[in-house]
C-alpha cells in the first residue's frame, strides 16, 4: 500500500495541463496544495468574470437605447438576475478565496492550510455550487428575481421555472464551501504561524482575514437558513415567505440582508487588507497606525450586524426603526473612513512608486470615496425613498464593488503576480489596462448616478424616450464595452507573462512580508526556512538590519513623520 | 396629574442597597484613587437615577422604551462601573475568589447575564414583574439587582480587580461580540413581536385613558419598536466601543519579548486558559 500514490504532489511549482500524466490535470483535481487550490479559486472567478461579463453586455445592449426590444423581458430578468448572483458570489469571493488561501500560509510562515483537504473541499463545493447555478439555463430557465431574490417573486406561484430552486442549491453549496474554507483559515492563522509571529506582527492583510472569516461564521449561516426554508417553500409547500399560507414575505428580506450587509464588509474587509499591504511597499514606508487599520476592521465587523435594515426603508417599517438605523448607517462610515486617512497618511511623505498595483491603489481611494459617499446619502431615509430601486443605486453598488472590491483584487493581482507565476506582467500593457479599466468604469457608472436622480428605475428591460435618458445609457453602455475590452486585454497580458514573460526576481517590489522570501513560484513546502520575524516587516528587517523597524528606538517608531524612506535606507 | 419631574420615588429597598454598596466601597474595596471614586459614584448616580428618577416613572408607568433604556443603563453602564470602582488591593479575599474563579472560567458569567436579560423580557415575567411592583415588596430590589448583578459579573473578567486575572483582551472580543448578537437577538424579537406580546403598556395606557403622561406622544407600537431598538442598535455601540478598549489595551500592552508568548490560540480564545 505504502508506494501507492493517493495523491500525485507536483514535481513542478505550477503543473502543465497535460492529460497524459498524472502531472497534468489529474494532479490539479486532486490537490490539496493551497497554492494550487489558491490559483484556481483565481481561475474559477476570472472565468465567472468573463461569463457574467457577457450577461451584462447583452443587459446593456438591450438598454443602449429607448425602447429596445433585443432581449425579452423574461430573458433580461435572468440575464441581470445571473449577472448579480454570480459576481457577488462566483467572481468576488472566489477571487477572495483564491488570495486567501494562496497568500495566508505564505504570509504567515506556513507549509500549508491547517486543514489541506477541507481546503479542496472548500473549492470544489463552490465550483459545483456554481455549476448548478448555471446548470439552470439547460433545465428550463435561470433565476430571474433579481441577486436579492425577494418574496414573494422568489416564490413558485411567481416564478415556476425550476431556476430559482437551483438558486437555491447552487447558493447552499457554495455558502457551505464559503464557511469550512473560513474555520478553516481562521485555525490556520490562530495555530499555523512560524514560531516568533505574534499577533501584533501579523500582515495586516491576514489580519483582515481573519475579522473576515469570523464574520462569515456568523452571516452565512443565515443566508443558507433562508435559502433551506425557501427550497421548502417551493418544493415541500411550506409557507416561510408565504403571506398567504400565514408566512411573511418580509421575513426574506430580513434573513437576506441580516447576511446581505455583513456580506457587503465580507467582500470589502479582505480588499482593506490588500491596500494595507501595497500601501506601504509602494510608499516605501511603514503603515500609519496599524493598530488603527485592525481596529476599524472590528469595528467594521461587529457594525455589519447593526445597520442592515438600511437596506429596507422602503418597506414600511416606520419611523422608529428607520430613524435608529439612519442613525447608526451614517456612524459606520467613521471606520471605513479611519482606513482611508490611514492609506492617505501612508503615503504622505513616501517614495512612491506608481506601479500598476500601486495605481489601482490610487484609484481606489478616489472611487470608493465616491461609492461612500453615495452610499452615506442613502442612509437619509428621505433620499432612500426617492431613489431607491433606481439607477442611482446601481450606480452606487458598483462604485463599492468595482471601486472597491475589484479594484483592490486587481491591486492585489498585479502585486502578487509575479510571486504567484514567477513571470513580470508587461508593464506598458498593464497600464493600459489600468487607464482603459478605469475611464470604462467612470464611463458606465458615473453617469448612472443622473439617471437614477431622473428617475429611470433599475431592472426594468426597456424605458421610454425620456430627455436625457437615452444619451446618458448609450454612454453607460459605451463605457460597459470599454470595459469588456480591458477585461480581454488583462486575459491576454496575463495569458502571455504566464506563457512568455520576463522573469521575476523572487522579491520583487522590494518587499517587506514574508511571502517574498521565498522562491517565485514557491515550491511545494513553501520555505526552507523561515527568517527571524520581529516586527511587521520581517523581510525588511533582515534585508537591512541596521534600519530593522525591532531595532529602532521608540521615539522614532512613535514619530512615523521622522521616518526614513525605504529606499534611502541610512538617511543620506 | 404631577409634572413628570416631580416623579421621585425612593424604594427603601433599593436605598437599603445603595447603602450597602457604599459601604463595601469605603470598607472593602481597597486603594482609592480618582478614578475609583469617580467611577463609584457616577455608577451610585446611575442607580439611582434609574429607580428613583422620572425616568424610572416613565420606564414603570408609560414608556416600554424608558424602561429599557433603565435595563442598558444598569446592565452596561453602571455594573461595569462599580467592577472598575475596586481598588487595586480590595481588602475583601472575595474579590480575589471571584476574579480567579471568573478568570479560568468566563463563560458562567456570560451565561447569567445573558439569561437575566432574556429572562426578564420573556411576555409572561415581564408583564408579572410589574404586578409585585407596587407596595413595599422585594420586586424592585430584585429587579434592579439582578440587572445590575448581571452588569458587575459580565464585566468582572474584563475590568475586574486585578489585572492579571483579567480575560486576555482578544478573548475579551469574542466575550463582548457574542454578547452583542445575544443583545441583538433579544432587541430584534422585542422590535418585531407582535403588540400585543407584552401587556403592561398596553393595560397602563388603556386604565389611565389618556390621562398618562405621554410627553413624546408615542404610540403603544412605536414605544415597543423604540424598546427593542435600544437594546439592539445603542447596545452594539456599546459593545463596539469596548472592543475598541480591549484592542487599545492589548496594543498598548508591553510584551517581554516578540514571540509567540504573547500570542494566543483558538483555545485560548475559547477557555482563556493564558
């Protein structure tokens, strides 16, 4: 028994795809490498990204102008249904995942996950989750009341297409996967760091995850409640969401969004970890008040549980209850608002170098002010009834998760890249995509923003010929296809390093963590030995021991003002 | 019908213990400083306000809201207060008990501040508490200290005597966090019950035929909304805000050396066995 090889290890960093060996696909279906398991969490999102990508073209070719009839009303009510539902849980948090699981043991010291084959579990259950979901378009239709799915539209006297029950169970699978791969990065943080690392040294971005993983222990739970009762509803008659059979459709929307709102941070928190990692190296100074980031971080957490029903003013819930939650939405911006000084005060007086992580690092802070902003608006219960379900909303959501969580997943590809591939993206290429990404993204969402004041409401698949509404979508959809087409040329500028790229060094940006000393791509144990970690930036310090952050004086450390930039290491 | 300030009303029961807990401040509790006197007598301030004041009128007699508002004051205010109000060395070897007993073992503490707050809201209690609130019975007291009771055990492990037998504060965390869901359940159920769950207000408010003081006008459904909101949305703010001083306690504690001894485990999260 014992020469049996149950599970072919790679001989190579990143195997090929062959099909004729066990060193090809075989050895990627059965890791339980979480640099590979990492790599393809990444893969399953780009590939979701290109999916719901087209979904949303055809939304906004359908809109381009007034009174179109391209898309039936049935297939664009799928069609924008998918796009939301995938992005939210087959694009962002795969992408999440695949960082996570790939840099957590890395950045920490470890070999591997604390649990390697509950992380393949954790993979393959949100792979199959979304499968199923997808699986809808070939078994009679695909969900089509919106990501948010709200009863009584949920229920089957509404929607009778079997589409929403494979909602239902494509969700219920993936939520599964979402919460063992959170116990487990929560145990391998908690128990897996090399020796000397204490909590007060750990990255800021393993930080966040693990905030992060404990909010998902405790908001996913009741989105798959939901979702269990709902499949009863439909498929056993139980009447959870049933006015009629004595239930309470406004019962979804509490169980949704008693999950919905923490998911918002659970999208977001990790992303606040990434920029608290490129801030710095980019800046080539330490992070401003570290124990700050962590603390907004509870903060944001321990929030996400108080403010949801901001997310229904416009059910009717009276004055009284709006009136604490308009209270307690305005106060959560202070946090999220600590981070941005935060980053802003990093870079104050920091050799910046304006990579294209580093640009997107930028660009965040612009565009997710905005998305805040917008957001912050919403929480005057006034202006939530005139606005809400229209444009401005839509314009809102994107600006926080593409300003915010794709940008930061964007930061953080092209940061991590060259660890993850061993391979330099081309350079040039890359800030094209940055500078095409961006105006696309103002280009389509910005303008939104008037729409919505106009008045045009959101998911509806044709609109009158309104003044104004008809230029101002013709440039949303304008803007949506230069998107499309940076997306293509990210596909290609990554297709092409992996294939033919420069070589990166193993540390690349002149790093400070702990995933930088090793090999790029790391080889299967990660480390061959772990150097000596001291402060929050081990890498550094043993890079220039005379300037090691352990070694300086407390004055010094305390006045971060005084600080020597990086890249003049004895202060000449 | 007397101004709503001129509602005071002083339970001989509760003076009795208001006396007792000076006291057992004066006698027992150890070195005095400034912060201990001040943290004492903004916590005997505080008790007395909510059993004696308008306030406590308007949590007995109208408001349903008033009367929660009573219930975080007692329970995450001045509890944790008076715990603060012990000097460094407390005569009384209890002290030393307790904060030992509590700090191998958090959980029963809570456990009883968890189950004296639900237990006091469920329909039937709550509506009975107020029938043995009238005449000199032992209800107040009983009332009263147990939220206060409630308030000086949940915080013991965090802000007791002796530091070193304090919860490490990352613990402390998950202590105050769960806390806050258990605070939030009970805030979201009372929110969203039906009117007619809990009685009392209903009763008080249809006997006085309007003749009660309502000074804010509020109605019986907007009163127990207003109720089940305090103990949820304030209360996490509460909650958070202690977070917040745990980690800024933790930050700024010194550790002797960088390593793993000031780190901490899922255990030790769990059990605080440091």
């Amino acid at each position: 028994m014992s020469d049996i090889n149950f599970i072919p290890e790679p001989e190579e960093p990143i195997p090929s795809l062959s099909v004729s060996n066990n060193q090809g696909i075989l050895q990627w279906i059965s890791s339980v490498d979480h640099k590979q398991i990492g790599i393809m969490y990444l893969w399953l999102s780009v590939l979701f990204l290109v999916i719901a990508g087209i979904e949303i073209l055809l939304v906004r070719l359908q809109l381009a102008i007034p009174n179109n009839h391209f898309l039936a009303p049935e297939v664009y009510n799928q069609l924008f249904t998918m796009h939301g539902t995938t992005m939210i849980f087959f694009v962002a948090m795969p992408a999440i995942f695949g960082f996570t699981t790939y840099l957590v043991p890395l950045m920490i010291g470890a070999n591997d996950m604390a649990f390697p084959r509950l992380n393949a579990f954790s993979f393959w259950t949100t792979f199959f989750g979304g499968s199923l979901l997808y699986f809808s378009f070939l078994a009679g239709g695909a969900p089509d009341a919106g990501w948010f799915n709200y009863a009584p539209l949920n229920e089957y006297n509404y929607s009778s297409s079997p589409g929403i029950d494979y909602y239902c169970s494509g969700l219920l699978f993936a939520g599964i996967g979402t919460l063992t791969a959170s116990v487990n990065f929560i145990v391998t943080i908690l128990h897996y760091r090399v020796l000397p690392m204490s909590l007060k040294q750990l990255p800021l971005f393993v930080w966040m995850i693990l905030i992060n993983s404990f909010l998902v222990l405790a908001a996913f739970p009741s989105l798959n409640a939901a979702l269990a009762m709902l499949l009863l509803d439909r498929q056993l008659h139980a009447h959870f969401f049933s006015a009629a059979g004595g239930g309470s459709a406004i019962l979804w929307q509490h169980l949704f969004w008693l999950f919905g709102h923490p998911e918002v941070y659970i999208v977001i928190l990790p992303i606040f970890g990434i920029f608290s990692e490129v801030f710095p190296v980019f800046s080539r100074k330490p992070i401003f008040g570290y124990g700050m980031v962590v603390g907004s971080g509870v903060a944001i957490a321990l929030l996400a549980f108080g403010v949801w029903i901001h997310h229904m003013f416009a059910t009717g819930l009276g004055n009284t209850v709006n009136s604490f939650f308009a209270a307690s939405s305005l106060l959560i911006g202070i946090p999220t608002g600590v981070k941005i000084f935060n980053w802003l005060a990093t870079m104050h007086g920091g050799a910046i170098r304006f990579s294209v992580s580093m640009l997107f690092a930028i660009a965040f802070l612009i565009e997710f002010t905005i998305g805040g902003l917008s957001g912050i608006s919403f929480a005057i219960v006034p202006i939530d009834w005139q606005l809400t379900d229209t444009y401005y909303v839509v314009a809102h959501l994107h600006f926080v998760f593409i300003g915010g969580t794709l940008f930061g997943l964007l930061s953080g590809l092209f940061y991590w890249f060259p660890k993850m591939s061993g391979r330099l993206p081309d350079p040039r290429l890359s800030k094209w995509f940055f500078w095409l990404f961006v105006a696309g993204f103002n280009i389509t969402f910005l303008v939104q923003h008037a729409l919505g004041a106009m008045g045009m409401p959101r998911r509806v698949y044709t609109y009158p010929d309104l003044p104004g509404w008809g230029i101002l979508n013709l440039i949303s959809t304008i803007g949506a296809f230069l998107m499309a087409g940076s997306v293509g040329l990210l596909v290609f500028i990554l297709v092409r390093a992996i294939k033919k790229g420069a070589v990166a060094s193993p540390d690349a940006w002149d790093a400070n963590t702990l995933e930088w000393t090793t090999s790029s791509p790391p080889g299967l144990k990660n480390f061959d030995r772990v150097i000596p970690v001291k402060s929050t930036r081990p890498f550094r310090d043993y890079k220039r021991p005379e300037d090691a952050d352990w070694n300086r004086p407390e004055g010094a450390r305390k006045h971060e003002g005084k600080y020597i930039p990086q890249n003049n290491p004895h202060g000449k | 019908m007397k101004s709503l300030f001129y509602q005071w009303h002083a339970d001989p029961l509760i003076i009795l213990m208001v006396m007792t807990l000076i006291y057992l401040h004066y006698r027992k509790s150890g070195t005095s400083t400034i912060k201990s006197r001040f943290c004492f007598w903004s916590a005997i301030g505080l008790v007395l306000i909510t059993t004696c004041s308008p306030l406590h009128f308007l949590g007995m007699h109208v408001y349903f809201s008033a009367h929660m508002v009573n219930h975080v004051i007692l329970l995450l205010i001045a509890g944790p207060l008076l715990v603060m109000s012990i000097g460094t060395k407390p005569s009384a070897p209890m002290f030393k008990k307790i904060s030992l007993f509590l700090h191998k073992r958090s959980w029963p503490a809570w456990l009883t501040a968890v189950i004296i707050m639900w237990c006091w809201h469920i329909p039937f209690l709550f509506d009975r508490s107020f029938a043995g609130m009238s005449g000199f019975t032992l209800m107040p007291l009983v009332h009263a200290g147990s939220m206060l009771l409630a308030g000086i055990l949940f915080s013991w492990p965090l802000v007791g005597p002796f530091p070193e037998l304090h919860i490490h504060p990352l613990s402390g965390i998950i202590y105050l966090a769960t806390a806050c869901i258990s605070c939030s359940l009970l805030g979201l159920l009372i929110t969203f019950a039906p009117i007619h769950t809990y009685q009392y207000y209903l009763e008080t408010g249809a006997a006085m035929n309007g003749m009660r003081s309502n000074p804010w006008s509020l109605t019986p459904a907007a009163d127990q909304q207003a109720a089940g909101l305090v103990m949820w949305v304030p209360c996490c703010f509460v909650y958070m805000a202690g977070c917040l001083y745990l980690l800024r306690r933790w930050f700024a504690s010194q550790e002797p050396n960088f390593g793993r001894d000031a780190s901490i485990s899922l255990s030790t999260l769990m059990t605080n066995h440091e």
